[in-house]
C-alpha cells in the first residue's frame, strides 16, 4: 500500500493531456508531498481534477471516511482483487469512474533493518508515474457541497524482487504468502484503455512493472542501506 507521494504539477498533466487546466489547479494541492485525506490531482477522460485523497463512499455522512457502522476507515487504497465486490468503493467502479494519479514518485517502508526507513520509488525515465485509480463525487449532506475524492488501486508483490521487500514482514507467515502491496502503474500507450476502456480492458492492465523501470533509494539520503536485491539484479 502507499501512504505517502509527490504529485507531479499540474503543467506535466498539461502538456502530457493536452488539457486546458482550471487556473487554480495546482496551489490546491502541495507538489511536495502529499498523505491521506490532503488534496491532490488525479485524470479523468475529461481532464484534471483535485479531489481528497481517501475515497469518500456514498455512505459516510462526513468528509472523513466513516463506515455504516460510524467507525473510521482508511480509502486511499484499495486492493485490486476487491474493488468490485467492496462497499466503499464497487459503485464507482461498476460506472467506469477509473482514473489516473499522476506521481513523480511514490514511498513505502523498508523494514529490512529492523526499523522503517522510507523508500522511494521513481521511474528510471525520469518521467512521472501513472498509477491507477479510482474516483468518485461525494455530495455533503450538510451544505450540499459536491467533493471529488480518490483512491489508489494496489495489487499483490510478493513475487516481485524488489517490491516484497517493502513492508514490515508477518513472521506468521511463509514470505510467498505475505499480501505484500503495491500500487499499478499504467504505462503510457495504456492510459486511454485504462481511462475508457471497458473493466476486462482495465484488469489486463494490472501487473507489476519491470524491475528496469525504477529508480529508488532511500527518501532519506542519511538512511541510505543495501537491499538484499538479487545478484543479477539492476540496483540504483
């Protein structure tokens, strides 16, 4: 899961869409980093939109997530494997509401030392990551105020020669059997298909990427640690 990234501004989204942008699209949200419930841009087919982070259901009577119990729930993830079956968020997926996040790049946890140090994830091309998503409009039952909200789409890694390192590990378990999390970049020649395709379009879009596409290290210089990466494996 990713708790934690930088949006890419919203002049890249520009010139990458061809979209005519609301003026005031970038000062709303920090192209510094962003968390859970802060605002940041996310692609609809029909341009650039600002909405929280943390999916807002149809039935939480606030802003902040809240369960039909009154409890509150984290939305700014969402597995793959249940985004069609899921109350929070099965809705917008059944009316095709999939977006992208644009991200220049994103951070998880290595536990690896026995102490979380986070780790950062670019793309290799410099370029900013497309990752999948899924938005929705929920309206305030107070004042009647419409709020764009979003989730980011992750999938399982424990295949995955660097992803399943991220993490804190379950000693519990085999490490094939983790659930480890990751989220679902959507490479370029694939945006269309996913912004408009139809949902079997969309699910064959979901795979992890290629070890060759990251650039990654520490976020913190002064945490920088070897991972136990492969032999043959390409480290940056």
């Amino acid at each position: 899961m990713c708790n934690r990234y930088r949006p890419a501004s919203s002049t890249y989204v520009r010139d990458v869409f061809g979209f005519t942008l609301i003026e005031d699209a970038e000062p709303a949200y920090n192209t510094g980093g962003i968390g859970p419930l802060q605002p940041g841009p996310f692609v609809t087919s029909q341009g650039l939109r600002v909405g929280q982070w943390g999916l807002i259901p149809w039935f939480s009577p606030t802003r902040k997530p809240l369960g039909k119990g009154g409890r509150p729930i984290s939305t700014n993830n969402c597995r793959v494997e249940t985004v069609a079956t899921a109350p929070t968020f099965k809705n917008p997926w059944a009316r095709g509401q999939r977006c992208l996040i644009p991200a220049v790049d994103y951070d998880e946890p290595y536990w690896g030392t026995g102490k979380n140090i986070w780790w950062r994830f670019g793309r290799r091309d410099g370029t900013p990551w497309m990752l999948a998503g899924v938005w929705t409009d929920w309206t305030d039952p107070a004042t009647g105020e419409v709020v764009p909200s979003y989730t980011m789409l992750t999938q399982n890694c424990d295949s995955h020669p660097l992803l399943k390192l991220m993490h804190k590990p379950d000693p519990t378990l085999p490490p094939d059997a983790q659930d480890k999390r990751s989220v679902v970049p959507i490479e370029r020649e694939h945006w269309r298909q996913w912004l408009d395709g139809t949902v079997d379009d969309a699910m064959r879009l979901v795979k992890l990427p290629g070890e060759e596409l990251f650039r990654h290290g520490a976020a913190d210089p002064a945490q920088q640690v070897d991972l136990p990466l492969n032999d043959d494996e390409a480290a940056s």
